[in-house]
C-alpha cells in the first residue's frame, strides 16, 4: 500500500496477519503514524499479495451477509401479515376467555348466593328438628315415668288383689273343704238340687267352726284377743293364696297374715301384733329383687335377726326364695346360700327349701300354679314340726287328684248328689234354714288356750275320699 504524508506525518497501513483457512478471525489493516523523522517502510510481495487475498474474501463474505439480509428482510415482510392475523385471533380468543369467564363467575356468584340461602334454610330446620328432638325426649320422658308410675300403681293393685283374695272369705271351695272338715254338720245342709248351691255355700262359709286366721274383709276385724292367741302365724306373699289354713293345721289355731315384702315382715314381727305364737313361719323376699338385687340377702338376715330376738321361744321357719322367670337364677341362689348360712346361726331359726319348685311350675314369671301351691305348704309345714320333708312325687298325684277332682270345681258341680255318699253323711230332707246349726256353738273352739303343739298323728276328722285321704297326709 503506498503511504501518504501530511503535514510531516506518515501513515502506514500494516498488512493482518494471514490466519488459518476457515476460521472468522478477520483483521482490519492498521494505521500506524510515524513520526516525520522516520521513514515508511514498504510492504513486500507476499505481505501485498496476503493483503489482496484477504481483501477479496472480505468482499465475497460482505456479499454473502447483504443476500442474506435480503432474504431476511424478504421474510420479515411476508411474516408481517401473519403476525397481525394472529394478533387478531390471540385478542378474539383473549376477549371470547375473559367473557366466558365474566358470565361463569357470575353464575357461579349466584349459586353461591343460592347455596347460600339454601344453607340459611337448612341451618333453620335443623333447629326446628333439634327443637322438636328434644320435646320428643321430654315427651319420651314423661311417657317412661307415666309407664313406671301404672306399673308401680298396677303392681300396687295386684298385691292389693292378692291381700283381698287372702284374707276374704272363699266361696267356691272352701264350704266344700268345710264340709269335709266338719262331719258333725248335718246333712240337712247340702241340698239335693243344684239351684241353691250359692246361698247355702255362703252360709257354710259363715257357720264354718274354723276361725278365720285373718280379717276378712277391710271392714270387719277380729279381736285382738283372737289375733294373740294364735298358735301358729304364717307370715306370706301372695303364693299363699290357696293355702287352705283350716287344712294345713287342722288341729291349731292358725293366723295367715299377707307379708308381700321384707319391710312387711320387719313391721308384723312385734308380739303386740302377733301376741307369742309357737311356731312362725316366713315366705316373704321376692318382691323385693327387682328393686334391691342381692341385698335382698340382708333384708332377710335382718327379719331373721328381728323374729329370733323378739321371739326367742318360738320355732322360726324361713322359707328360700322361689325361682323367677324374670330374674336371672344365679341371683337367687347367692341370696339363698346367704339366708342358709344366717338360719344356721341361731337354733330357734330353720330353713324350708323347696328344691322341686322350678320354673315349670309357674305359671307367670313370679306366680305359682295353683296345683303347686300345696308342695309348698307340705315342706313348711315339715320343718315347722321338726319333721324330715316327703318326696313331693308321693303327693303330687293326690295333690292333682284333690284339684280335679268334682269337688273342687266352682258352681254348682260340688253340690250334686254324687259326691255325698263319699262323706258317709245320712239322706235328709232339704231344710237348710231349719237344720243350720247356730254360730255361737262353735266359740269355744276359738278361744283355745296357748298350749304346745301337740302330735300331729291324731286328727279330730277324717274324710274316705280320695281328696280328703290327700289333704290328710299333709
């Protein structure tokens, strides 16, 4: 390259350096001042010669670049319209999104608003319905205790029928059983026609010599004289009811008191009420295990207690409870071992367990069956005078048979020609109202002086009957 002056100052322009073939390291020409005192060297051939070369590749490279702009700018322009198409689209879809969405939310702002209200209604029912919950409690609460309170009132007038039917007078049997314990009646009083039956049994019932060994009725009591000179007391529940007292001591005077529960017992054991009987004997305790479970084993050691502290010379006989139906066995034989181990701490006190009574023969959850009851009468009336209790199976057939038999049935059935000549009483002309035989003839009997109990081998009557030869053996 040739080098100007000016002004004494030299520009050279130095030749780049040649590089390696493909590689983009271009280097532009140098300009190098020389001071005026120096001189310019000139470039050789070959320096030349690379400069050119260098200079002709530049120049197919800028050539190259300015096609490629070309094309560039060639597609920068076709792309332009597609660019705003999709501009456009991108801001429909935009505008389309941001609408839909506007009306979702404000559907979704009135559902809202809806569940809203819907739950307001919800909430309001739901304390309607807790309120009529809980007056449906009230209600169930008050009906629970009107239930309690007719069970306890119907538990009440069933021991109330139960006391009545004890201590009232019989009117279907017992002028039959009179009969048979009377001989000395005479037989002017069963009439042969069945028409005047009725009459004629009431008037048995109140000529009968047997004294009553309770009031008959609330409005007639006997006398406490009476009530004192009892020999033998049986204080019992209502499985009492057909116990014949006339037959079960034929030769005593006996007094059956009804005892429904442990406090009853408590309250009767007192001599002012029992006067000094010889023998007492207690059935009492099972309606007391509903409401006192196992403790009914120290409300019968207190009546225990009680009875051989007041009544030290009498002969005590307590009886076990019964099985119930309603109540879980196991119970009751916990409080049976108990009383067993109380009887046999005092002298004076017995046990009577009744080990054949089971729950075949009730015919309620509590109740015996009337052919039942005297099994039960049997064994008190063994311990009660000291003897060893028979096998009920050798009485129970003539227990049946004295229950089903004609004599025993209500109506006029007993009444019938056929049952007299088993009592070997004479034929009479029907006199009822003539041939009764005064009540005041039998009042000596009542007032029999307190004297032991004397061999109960001998019998001041004796039927030939089969029912009356079942009721002997007792």
């Amino acid at each position: 390259m040739p080098s100007h002056k000016t002004n004494s100052t030299s520009t050279t322009l130095t030749p780049p350096i040649p590089t390696q073939k493909g590689t983009s390291n271009t280097s532009l020409p140098t300009i190098v001042e020389d001071t005026p005192q120096e001189e310019s060297n000139p470039l050789s051939a070959e320096q030349a010669q690379a400069l050119l070369t260098t200079m002709a590749a530049m120049r197919d490279e800028f050539t190259k670049l300015e096609g490629e702009v070309v094309l560039l700018r060639e597609s920068v322009s076709k792309q332009q319209p597609d660019i705003h198409t999709l501009e456009e689209l991108l801001t429909k879809v935009q505008t389309e999104q941001d609408s839909s969405l506007a009306t979702q939310l404000k559907e979704v702002q009135q559902e809202r608003d809806g569940l809203k209200r819907e739950l307001a209604d919800l909430t309001k029912e739901v304390r309607e319905f807790q309120k009529d919950r809980q007056s449906s409690n009230n209600e169930l609460t008050t009906l629970r205790e009107e239930l309690q309170e007719r069970k306890r009132t119907e538990d009440r007038l069933q021991e109330q029928l139960d006391h009545h039917s004890m201590t009232c007078p019989h009117t279907a049997e017992e002028p039959t059983s009179t009969s048979q314990a009377s001989p000395a009646l005479p037989a002017a009083c069963l009439p042969p026609s069945p028409q005047n039956s009725l009459p004629l049994t009431a008037a048995l019932a109140q000529t009968s010599h047997t004294p009553a060994p309770t009031p008959t009725n609330p409005n007639s009591t006997p006398s406490s004289l009476e009530e004192t000179l009892a020999e033998i007391v049986l204080l019992m529940n209502s499985n009492g009811k057909f116990v014949q007292e006339n037959k079960l001591f034929p030769r005593h005077k006996m007094r059956m008191v009804w005892c429904p529960t442990t406090q009853s017992a408590m309250a009767l054991l007192d001599k002012a009420q029992l006067g000094s009987p010889s023998h007492i004997i207690i059935h009492t305790g099972s309606n007391d295990l509903r409401a006192q479970q196992e403790r009914v084993a120290t409300s019968l050691r207190g009546v225990i207690e009680k009875a051989s502290a007041i009544f030290p010379n009498s002969r005590i006989v307590v009886s076990t409870l019964l099985q119930r139906k309603d109540f879980h066995p196991a119970t009751i034989q916990r409080i049976n071992a108990s009383l067993s181990q109380d009887c046999a701490l005092r002298p004076n006190v017995q046990l009577a367990h009744h080990p054949t009574l089971d729950l075949d023969c009730l015919y309620d959850h509590v109740h015996l069956y009337r052919e039942t009851v005297p099994i039960l009468a049997k064994t008190l009336k063994d311990i009660a005078l000291n003897r060893i209790p028979t096998s009920p199976h050798r009485n129970s057939g003539a227990i049946s048979t004295r229950l089903r038999s004609p004599s025993q049935q209500p109506g006029p059935t007993p009444w019938t020609p056929q049952p007299r000549p088993q009592h070997h009483q004479p034929q009479c002309p029907p006199q009822p109202a003539q041939h009764r035989p005064p009540q005041p003839s039998f009042r000596p009997t009542q007032m029999r002086p307190n004297t032991p109990l004397p061999p109960p081998q001998t019998h001041t009557w004796r039927s030939h009957s089969p029912a009356g030869r079942a009721m002997h053996k007792l």
